[in-house]
C-alpha cells in the first residue's frame, strides 16, 4: 500500500482547522482565489531557487526583470488583496524582498551550500503507512565540520519570538536533516527564520534531541489524528470540524467552498452561501 505523504503545511493545516483540511487534501478542491501574500511568496521564492541553483545570475537588475516577468504571466484575477494595499504594493513589496535576499543573505565565509529547496523525508507511520517530507528554504555546513543552519527565508510579516520558538517545522526539519545525513543524535542545530522584508531580521532557535524528539511526536500523532478523520469521514460521514482563528480572512476555502465558520461569523457570507 502507498504511504500517505505528509508536509508540514498539511498537518499543520489539519491542526488549524479540520473543515480546511478536508477540503484541500480530502476532496483536492483547487481554491477560487488566492491571497496576495502567497502570490507573492511563490514568485519570490521561484527567484531566489533560481539564483541558486544558478540559472540565473545574481545581478539585481536580471533579478527583478525575473520576477516582474514571473508576476505578469502569473498574475490572476482570483488573487485577494485582504488588506487592500493594492497591486502596486505588493509587487514592490517583492522587490524589496528580493533585495534583501541579495544584499544580506549571502551564504557566510566559512560555510558551504549543501542545498536550496532540499527536500528529505522518513517513515512516520508504519501502521498505517505514513511518511514526512520536508523541503528546506536552504541549508548550510560549516566546510569541514558536521555544523549545519537551516534557513528559512519568509516574505511575511514577522512574527512574535514566542511563536517562533512554539512552531515544530524547523525541529522536525531538523529531526530528517540528522537522520538522513547520519548526524550524531545528540547534536544542537542551529534553525533560522529570516524575514526579508524586515531587512533580514531573523528569529533563531539552537534545536537539540529533545526538542527535536518533541516535533516529530507532534507530527506523528496529528498524522495519526488526520488519518482517523480521513477514515471516519469515507465510513461514517464524519463532518469535519469548522475551528473559527485569526487567519480565517486569508482562508482559500471559505466563501466558495461553504465554510460553516465563516457563514457564521460573517454577515456578508448569508448572501453568498
């Protein structure tokens, strides 16, 4: 039988609201629309694989005739501006991202590139059959020793430390970088969120065993949860959970696709749904 593939967007997302899940990895619904952010995120980070994997130079002006290009093909008329910043903004915005990246994010003398959007996985589940895959913004060895930084380049807004420090992506990233390379189980590993569009300001968390030990438990029992829901829904006509959070005006699975939460919370969506 074919394991199921985890990401940490899907089983974060099942974490964040049952109804969103169902709709995009059960019944594979593509959203009418998409937000501004995530346009925006996406041809960032098209460039910047780009750069470097070196079929594209870092000059800054190739740079963003790149992405200029990527956003005018790309562009649709199914991307939400939430906050109504306007087109203008956010194009910009990217520049200025981009910028960032070029001008502070350059691999440190003294270390070496090992990857850009590097992906690994493990089993997670054996009974039933489940694997983890994560794919890595960039990660960095010290030449000549086993010293490893995962970076993560977000365009968003930053976050709170303390968010930081809650969230389980980088130590369970962590978690397949040491399996996968044969690391010492013991080692500390150094994980950084850099925001460019704050200048590269950047979140960073020393990951040991323990820490390590506790994403991948975390990630292990919501996959077993989300499976239990998949189950239940084909065999019992389980109705997955609407859960009401911050980020339901980002949601792409809301207006359209009928989201009791949001009918609820929200006036305007009496008329449309």
């Amino acid at each position: 039988m074919k394991p199921t593939v985890f990401s940490y967007t899907r089983l974060s997302s099942f974490d964040k609201c049952q109804h969103q899940y169902a709709e995009r990895y059960m019944k594979r619904k593509v959203p009418r629309h998409n937000t501004i952010e995530a346009f925006v995120g996406t041809r960032v980070h098209g460039v910047i694989e780009k750069v470097l994997i070196g079929s594209l130079t870092s000059n800054l002006h190739d740079i963003w005739k790149a992405y200029l290009e990527s956003w005018t093909q790309e562009y649709h008329a199914g991307i939400v501006d939430v906050r109504q910043y306007g087109h203008d903004y956010w194009r910009d915005y990217g520049q200025k991202c981009l910028t960032t990246y070029l001008d502070k994010v350059a691999v440190p003398e003294g270390w070496e590139l090992v990857g850009t959007e590097y992906k690994l996985g493990l089993p997670l589940l054996e009974q039933p059959m489940a694997s983890f895959i994560g794919i890595l913004d960039r990660l960095i060895k010290r030449a000549g020793q086993d010293a490893y930084v995962i970076q993560d380049f977000k365009t968003g807004k930053m976050s709170q430390k303390k968010y930081f420090l809650q969230d389980h992506q980088l130590p369970a990233y962590s978690h397949l970088v040491v399996r996968n390379l044969g690391l010492d189980p013991e080692v500390v590993m150094k994980c950084e969120r850099v925001y460019l569009a704050h200048d590269a300001a950047c979140h960073t968390l020393d990951v040991d065993a323990n820490r390590r030990q506790e994403a991948w438990h975390w990630a292990q029992h919501t996959a077993m949860e989300a499976l239990v829901l998949e189950e239940e829904i084909h065999t019992r006509n389980r109705v997955p959970e609407a859960k009401k959070q911050p980020l339901c005006e980002w949601c792409a699975y809301r207006k359209g696709e009928r989201c009791p939460m949001w009918a609820l919370s929200n006036p305007v969506a009496r008329k449309i749904l």
